[in-house]
C-alpha cells in the first residue's frame, strides 16, 4: 500500500461516511447506479498492481473506520479506480439469514474479479441492475 492510495482512501471512505446519511436517498441512489452501470474489462489488460494497492487501501482503512460499511468501501474503490480510468462494476446483493431477515452487501468487481467484498460476495444473490 503506497501512501498516495492511502490518503486517497482515507479522506474517500471518511467523506463518504459522514455525507451518506446527510444526503438525501436519491442522491446515493444516483451514484449507486452510476457504479453499478459501469461495464468491467471485457477484454485488454488490468494493471493489477494498481488495483491491488487501491482495494488494500480501502479494505485496509476501511476495517478500522467506524461508519464504514461494505457500500461505502465498494463506492470508495469504483470512485479511485474511476479516476484512474480502470473500469470496475459496483454490484448489490440480498440474501435472508436464520431469521429471515434480510440481509444486503456491495461489493466491487474489476476486470472479472472481486476486489472488495469478496469474502461474502458469494452468499449473495445479486439484484437486477436499475436501468
């Protein structure tokens, strides 16, 4: 983890910590779907080293961030990636627990592959995408 993706991280992940529940829902809603629109690579190359620093920034930061949530650490990821003109996808996903209860996660996909939330990303059934 480079310092540069670490301060980027940082100041992301707090930002979007503190304004997600200033914001109105339809402001989220609006970024949301921008994320989850975005097509991943289907062909060319990834730098993966890049995308390796940035998603160990923000799980990094993010792990020790008290308002942190897996969307804020999704959103923050695309966000740097975005900037960096690396295409990467923001999926959703809901599953019921023992309760039947429900249960969301958001998680990052690029160049084919989890980058951030992939520790649950698989017992989750991903929602249709809003057109």
């Amino acid at each position: 983890m480079r310092a540069r993706e670490a301060l980027e991280a940082g100041s992301v992940l707090l930002g979007l910590s503190l304004i997600k529940g200033a914001l109105p829902p339809k402001a989220i809603s609006v970024l949301v779907r921008r994320a989850s629109a975005e097509q991943p690579l289907s062909s060319g190359t990834v730098d993966a080293a890049l995308v390796e620093r940035v998603a160990q920034s923000v799980q990094y930061l993010g792990a020790r961030m008290p308002r942190s949530t897996c969307l804020t650490r999704a959103l923050t990821a695309w966000l740097m990636l975005r900037r960096r003109n690396v295409p990467s996808v923001l999926r959703l996903g809901a599953t019921r627990d023992d309760r039947l209860e429900w249960r969301m996660h958001a998680w990052l996909v690029c160049g084919g592959v989890t980058i951030i939330g992939h520790e649950e990303a698989d017992s989750f059934t991903p929602l249709a995408r809003a057109s």
